[in-house]
C-alpha cells in the first residue's frame, strides 16, 4: 500500500472504511490517509468517524475497532484521555 497515492478527499478514505471492505490492509490505508488531514479537515465527518468504530466487517463480527483510528477520533473531536 506504500505505492498507493494518497486521498485528497476524506470521504474516499471513509469509504474504504465501510463493511465492504474486510481486508485490514486496505482500513489501514484508509486510516493513514485519514491521519494526513487537518482535525479542521475532519471535524464534517465525526459521525462518519464514529459510525465506523462500530460498525462490523465480515472478517470480524463484532466490532472493528482500530487503536490509530480510535486515536484520530479522539484527537479530531478534542477529548484528551
């Protein structure tokens, strides 16, 4: 994924996130991509944010829940732990 250019839209990135997607490869990358934007940048897409950290994937049944985007939510949305 290294040879992937990165997204110039956070919708894009938010896509690969969806449920359709079960390779963790490609949530990584959507994740990475996500990380590049400004919290300004992210603030629209909260909900869409948090809506992905519970939503489940077919190579996971319960919860799909990354710690860097976990990290990303918590840095857009100014809790500090």
């Amino acid at each position: 994924m290294e040879g992937w250019p990165r997204m110039e839209n956070p919708v894009d990135a938010l896509e690969l996130l969806d449920a359709r997607y079960a390779d963790e490869l490609v949530r990584n990358y959507a994740v990475n991509c996500l990380e590049e934007f400004s919290n300004d940048g992210l603030d629209d897409y909260l909900l869409q944010l948090v809506q992905v950290l519970f939503t489940p994937s077919p190579s996971s049944p319960l919860l799909f829940v990354s710690s860097s985007l976990i990290s990303l939510f918590l840095q857009i949305s100014g809790i500090k732990i």
